[in-house]
C-alpha cells in the first residue's frame, strides 16, 4: 500500500470515528433499523464478510458537523466561540507538509463522501411521547454543548473551584450523565435490585421452547428511586456539593417567583443563554363556542443556562416517574408473555408448565380511535376523502406445538433444517367499521360482539352489526342488507375459541382512547352482561404503540390498490366492509415461525344506530383513577383497581391477576375496590303492552344485556310456593338465552315436558321496604343461575326496571310497585 493510500485511509477512519460520536450523531430511537455493512473479502480465504450497524441519526446537515469537526466555516475562517476537535487536529497531524503547514483544507463533501451507510439524515417523529421527548432532547442537547464547550467566550475560567473537583471529573457524574438514557440512569439512580420471587427463563430464538437451567432474577431500579424518595441518589443527593444557586423565573408580565437549583456556577450561568425545547400551547383557531384552540407545539425557546438547568431538573422530575411505568410494563409484558407460551409446553416434561388460570386466556391488543380515508383514483381539486372510523384488534389466544413433517423440513433453509418443532399461536385480526367515532359505547360494543362470536361462532343475539369471515357473513349478523355474489352468508357456527374463559385487553392510553368513568362502569359489568372475565391494562401515557397499529394498515393498503387498479369500491361504509369482506378472506403470505403471524382476518359493520350508549354509561368515577394502569372486576358489579399490574407469582397465578396475598406492593401499589354506579336512566312507566306477544316471542326477546337497573324481570307467585315474605311478586334477573326442553325432566323439583320453554334466571332477595320503595339484593351463588319455566314470568307488562342501585343494593320504586301489584290482582 503507497504511502498516500495509508494516509487516506486513517483520515477516513479518523472521520468515520468523528461521524459516529455523540457529536455528529446519535442512534435512531425513532426508524429503529439495522444496516448491513459488506466488508472486503478475507486475504486469506475469500470470503466476503459483513457487519451490522444500528443506524444512526445525523445532529445537522454537513455543513453544520463540519463547523463542529474543524472550528471554521466552509471558507476556512474560524468561527466564534467553536475550537477544532481532537478529531481534526489528529488529521491535520497526519496531512501537514512542507507544502501544507496546517495540514488538508478539507471541506463538507468530505464529511459526506465518506460516511458510512448507517448514517441518515433527521426525520419528522409522529406521536411523540412528550414526557421522553422533552427530557431526553433536552439531555442530549446538554451533552453536545457541554462537549463543545458552551462556545467558550474570552476571560471564561477553565476549571471550577466552587463543586469540589466533581463538576471537571471526566468519569464523574455531572461530566457523563447526559450521554445518553443509560448512562443518565447508571449515573443518577441507585443499581438495579432482583424484584423479590419474579424469574424468567431464556427461550430459544428458533423454537420457542424454554431453554432449562437459565432462570434468572427480573432487576428493576427500586420505584422510590424514581419518584425521588431515595436518600442516596437523585439530583440533590448525586450533586450535594454543588452550590445552591438562585434563579427568578417569570410567570407572566406581573409575576415573578425566587427558585433554586443544584449545578455547577461555571455553567450555569446568567450572562450565557443557550436554547432548549419545550412542548407548549399554540392556539389554532377558534372553537364552536369561540374560545381558542390549542394544541401543543415543539417550540424553541432562549434562556440563560442557569434557567436551562433548572427546566432539566424539572423535565427530569416528570420523565422518572413516567419511565418507570415503562420500564415496568415491559418486564410484566415478559413475564406474562412467557406463562402464556407455556400453555404450549403441557405434557411435556422438560419444560416448565403454566399456571391453572392461564387455560382459557386470550390477549387483545386494541386501537378504537383509528380513522380510515376512502381512496379513489381521482378526487375533484380540494375535496376531502369520505372517512369511516375503525376498530382494530389482535387477538392471540392457544399456543401450541408445531411441528415439522421430514419434507417441511428440507424445504426450510439449511440454518433451520434441524427444527423439528416450533411454539406458535392463533392470532386473529379484527377490523370494525362505523361512521360513529370511537369511544367507551363503541369499543365496548364491539368488543361484547368479538367475545361472543369467538365462544360460540355467532353474532349476539339482537345486534344490528354485519360480521364476515372468509368471504361469509357470520349467523346472527343483521340479514337486513343484501349481499353480493361474491358474499354468501354462513350455514353453522365455527367457535374460533370456544374455550374462553378470561380476555386480557392491552389498549393504549392515548387520549383519543376511552379513560374514564365509563369505561371503569364498562369493565365493572363486563363479566356478569358476557360470562368471560376481562382484565384491563392501560399502557404507559404515549407508549401504547402496538400491533394493532400495524394492523390498520393491511385495509389502507387494499384500498390505494384498488384506487391504483381502478377496481370500484361502493360508497359509504358498508360499501368499505363489503370490499374488504371479498377481499381479506385469509392473509396474503401463509402461517409462518413469527409469533404474531396472522392466521385469520374478521371484518364488521356497524350502522350508527347499532350502539345503545345507555348501557355503558356511569354516574361518576372514582378519585385517583389517571394514576392506574390495572382494572379488573373482583366481584359483582364491584371495580378492583391499583396503580400499576403485579409480577409475584401470586397475583400472575390468579384469574384476576391480582391476589390479596401481594407481597409487592412497594413496587406497584395495593388493591383499591369500587362499586360504581350506573348513570341516570329514563324513567319508565310500568304499563301493558301495544301489541300482544306470543310465549315464543317473549321468550326470544329476553335478554342478557342492559344496565344492572334494566336486566330485571317479573315472576308470578303461585299458590304452593313457599312464599314466608308474603311477596306479591318475584324479581329475578335472566342470565342466558330461553331455550326449549328435549325430553321430560325433574329439575330443581319442578316437572317440565318436552317443548316447554324455559330460562337460566338468577332471584334478587327482598330485603325491606322504604317509604313504598322495595329494597332488593341478587341471590348470590353461581352465574348460571337456575331454570325456571318461561310461562312464570308476566309477558304482557313492559317498562318494569328498578329505580337506582348501589351499594349492591337494587331498589324497585314505589309506581312501579303499586303498578305490579295492580296489575296481578287481576291476572
């Protein structure tokens, strides 16, 4: 190699140093991509060999890193307060001659000549967690400054004597906190501790399968460290040498305020101002009501550097607690995933087995304020695309076992022939369509429908909602609407998962998603309206991104093709779910290794008079609700919430994943229960029917469904009951479809023939009688309630529902009382 060859390639190495620093560059958290790097073949053998880098973001365009390697302009004249890097005056060592006193020029195509593939310039980040964002931009614009010196000005001191030698030590915790989150963390917070009992195993990349002997402690950062509690870290505990400086900080025109932060003097200093980033409220028009619209904006702002230390500070307070969530979600998300994959092991004894309560369970991940465009190949000059809002979720439910024929696995590549079983799982994607917006009513709604037609393989009884499945549309759907030759409507049911006991529901916590009192009422009542357990975990704020997000893609994509094809897709809604219903009967690429391959596709409609808002709609919350992550109902019309889910074995064992028994409740909070009551309902008015009903029809209109107040209905008292109350009537509540007798029985006493129609009821108890107000109780004992005979139950009255409940207390009015009792004096 020539002398000149060997120079060139140390300054390209020198500079490929330079533009893979923190400096010129940092790592891309938003693409999150690899890149292959070939190298040049092996002198010895031939063969070619590669490497693979994460990539990295560019800070600035070329210009700018070149001002940051060399101290001057493209002009080569210096620049105001910058010096050159070691990094230039390396390779101004390496190119000075006789001929070149000062070594190469250089310029910006230098810098962009050589850089390496990972390298790619800044992108526009959508959905930007503002707690992270905030705190880490900031950081890291910290740490570019501090490297570059603040810009040094003429009489600066080099070297502090105010922060006992700590504020210049290289290794110390002011130098190197901000070079990035880990380091940050390292530095600022305590060690990370075993959270106590909680273990996970490593698992094979190519099967799946649990590989023995590799149990290993789940280390968390104990949660005071987070909040701030600790006495051993944290700003004032790491910094408690640094002087206490004062800072007045205006809040607005007339109003200021003293404050204090820990930092070095040297830097942070009043006569200096730098620029940081801050989300803040711009105003983007004017409402409806005329009052002005804000919505928060990335916005620079210039302060002293006193004033910037002591916004990080603040940042930091914020992003702590924020992460810990994050970080805490994701090691449950471990945790519950890998007790979920043992469902596949049973019978197998080398591998651990899952816990009783995990048989039946299943995980939707959800997105219900999604929208989706109707692309047409040709739009009029400034007309808006007709939008339909959508629903999206991934149900993953039955891990199993896959295992290769001999042929399979010779097809496969050579690194995989070995293989001879690989865990995998159903998972199915769920897409509903309405032009109503999503909310509490509609996600709820849909997610009563998603749970029903995986039971039994059907629609719910009394939905005006269309469902497809493999180019047919589901039995139960509305038949209201015709369908096209290409649809046909399905002959039988086909349960996708008819063993479903329990359904735990990921969604995201983003604000367009239901947080509130409604959707506590919702999760409350879900078991006792559904027969299935649902168990609520809100994600992190801003971190809720999940495959349902990636999901809503595959209908987006059908529609540009068909616009690009020019192949017509009906208008309106119904006229989307119909082209998407032909043409998603099953996924483009077949079942793959990958755990979330897609097996099945669903698809619905709904008209927007298909959603009864009355049945999910609560009095009011409870106090304190935005700090939790957790819902679960614990018991009859009962909410159980805490701030953050539980990983001890006893909580995970659980089918509500909570125990009383918790022994980690100073990592994520204890149990709180709530009884939370429906909204006000309508009064009604006890009266007869318009229309005369027959047994048949009456017994086809009872329902499970309704608020706790509506699901009631009236019994007759026959002459040989033992009725000690002396009651003019029964209450009772229905609690599954009427159904007809196949043959004579004797059940619970009472005689029923063939054809007889009868009902699983429930019997709410008397308990006393207020100022004409009739109190009552629901009998306890199991859901399914007992048979009763269809005939007992008084057909020809409608409007009969109690007045209020709470406090598991059902309370009939004293109209509705005197109407009943009325009325069956004369029956």
């Amino acid at each position: 190699m020539s002398y000149a060859n060997m120079h060139a390639l140390q300054v390209w190495s020198i500079l490929d140093d330079f533009l893979h620093s923190d400096i010129a560059s940092r790592q891309d958290n938003y693409r999150k991509r690899k890149v292959v790097l070939s190298l040049p073949p092996d002198p010895e053998t031939g063969v070619v060999e590669y490497c693979v880098h994460w990539q990295r973001e560019l800070r600035s365009n070329w210009k700018t890193l070149w001002v940051l390697l060399s101290g001057t302009d493209t002009t080569g004249n210096p620049v105001a307060g910058m010096e050159p890097s070691s990094w230039w005056k390396q390779i101004q060592a390496l190119t000075t001659t006789d001929k070149r006193p000062n070594g190469i020029k250089g310029s910006p195509k230098m810098l962009s000549k050589n850089a390496c593939p990972c390298l790619a310039g800044g992108c526009i980040s959508q959905c930007s967690c503002p707690h992270c964002t905030t705190f880490l931009e900031n950081l890291d614009h910290r740490h570019l400054a501090v490297r570059s010196g603040w810009r040094k000005h003429e009489g600066d001191v080099d070297e502090c004597t105010e922060c006992g030698g700590e504020c210049h030590d290289p290794h110390g915790t002011w130098m190197s906190m901000s070079g990035g989150l880990l380091p940050f963390l390292r530095k600022m917070l305590c060690p990370p501790q075993s959270v106590p009992g909680v273990f996970v195993n490593d698992v094979d990349p190519l099967t799946g399968l649990e590989i023995p002997d590799t149990s290993r402690p789940v280390k968390m950062i104990p949660r005071k460290c987070w909040l701030g509690k600790c006495h051993k870290c944290g700003w004032k505990n790491r910094f408690k040498k640094f002087p206490l400086l004062s800072l007045t900080i205006k809040e607005d025109k007339e109003t200021e305020r003293e404050v204090f932060v820990r930092a070095c003097p040297r830097e942070a200093r009043l006569d200096r101002n730098t620029t940081f980033h801050q989300f803040v409220k711009m105003e983007r028009g004017k409402s409806e009501g005329e009052s002005a619209y804000t919505q928060p904006e990335w916005t620079p702002l210039v302060v002293s550097r006193r004033e910037f230390y002591y916004r990080l500070h603040e940042f930091m307070e914020d992003f702590l607690p924020h992460y810990y969530l994050v970080r805490w979600h994701e090691a449950f998300d471990k945790l519950f995933f890998q007790q979920f994959r043992r469902l596949a092991f049973a019978g197998m004894p080398d591998q651990l087995q899952a816990h009783a309560s995990m048989k039946g369970t299943a995980l939707i991940t959800k997105d219900f304020a999604a929208t989706i465009d109707h692309d047409k190949k040709f739009n009029k000059t400034c007309a808006h695309p007709e939008r339909s809002h959508e629903w999206v979720g991934v149900y993953q439910c039955s891990p199993y076992l896959h295992r290769y024929t001999e042929s399979d696995r010779k097809a496969r590549r050579k690194r995989n022939r070995s293989v001879k079983s690989v865990v995998r799982q159903k998972v199915y994607c769920i897409f509903a369509f309405s032009k109503k917006k999503g909310d509490c009513t509609y996600d709820q709604t849909v997610q009563a429908d998603v749970v029903h037609i995986m039971k039994t393989g059907r629609v719910r009884e009394g939905s005006r909602a269309e469902w497809f499945w493999q180019g047919k549309r589901l039995l139960g759907s509305s038949t209201s609407r015709p369908l096209p030759e290409k649809l046909k409507e399905s002959t039988e049911p086909f349960p996708l998962h008819p063993t479903l006991v329990r359904l735990v529901d990921k969604r995201d916590r983003c604000t367009g998603q239901f947080q509130g009192a409604n959707a506590f009422y919702s999760n409350q009542e879900f078991e006792d309206r559904n027969g299935t357990s649902v168990v609520d975990l809100s994600q992190a704020s801003c971190h809720g991104k999940s495959y349902a997000d990636g999901a809503s893609n595959v209908p987006t994509c059908h529609l540009r093709q068909a616009a690009k094809d020019n192949e017509p897709v009906h208008p309106g809604t119904r006229g989307l779910v119909l082209f998407l219903a032909d043409k998603m009967r099953k996924p483009a690429s077949g079942k793959t290794d990958e755990w979330m391959s897609v097996d099945e596709y669903l698809i619905a409609f709904y008209p927007a008079d298909a959603f009864n808002e009355a049945l999910y709609k609560a009095k009011k919350g409870y106090e304190g609700s935005s700090k939790d992550h957790f819902y679960t109902n614990s018991g009859l019309h009962r909410l159980g919430a805490r701030h953050l889910r539980c990983m001890c074995t006893a909580c995970v064992s659980n089918p509500r994943l909570y125990s009383e028994s918790c022994h980690l409740t100073e990592w994520c909070g204890s149990m709180r229960h709530y009884n939370l009551e429906a909204g006000a309902i309508e009064p009604a008015r006890v009266r007869p029917r318009r229309e005369v009903w027959t047994l048949e029809e009456f017994a086809a209109s009872l329902s499970t469904q309704g608020t706790p107040c509506k699901r009631v209905v009236a019994c007759v008292v026959h002459e040989d009951d033992s009725n000690e109350l002396e009651e003019p009537f029964y209450l009772a509540r229905v609690v599954d479809q009427a159904r007809k007798i196949a043959k004579d029985c004797l059940v619970g006493g009472n005689e029923y023939h063939t054809g007889d129609l009868v009902v699983n009821i429930r019997w709410y108890c008397y308990l006393e009688t207020r100022r004409g107000d009739r109190i009552y109780r629901l009998q306890p004992g199991g859901t399914r309630g007992s048979v009763y005979s269809v005939e007992s139950i008084i057909k020809d009255l409608t409007g009969i529902q109690f007045k209020s409940y709470a406090n598991c207390k059902y309370i009939l009015g004293r109209q509705t009382v005197t109407r009943l009792t009325n009325y069956l004096r004369n029956y």
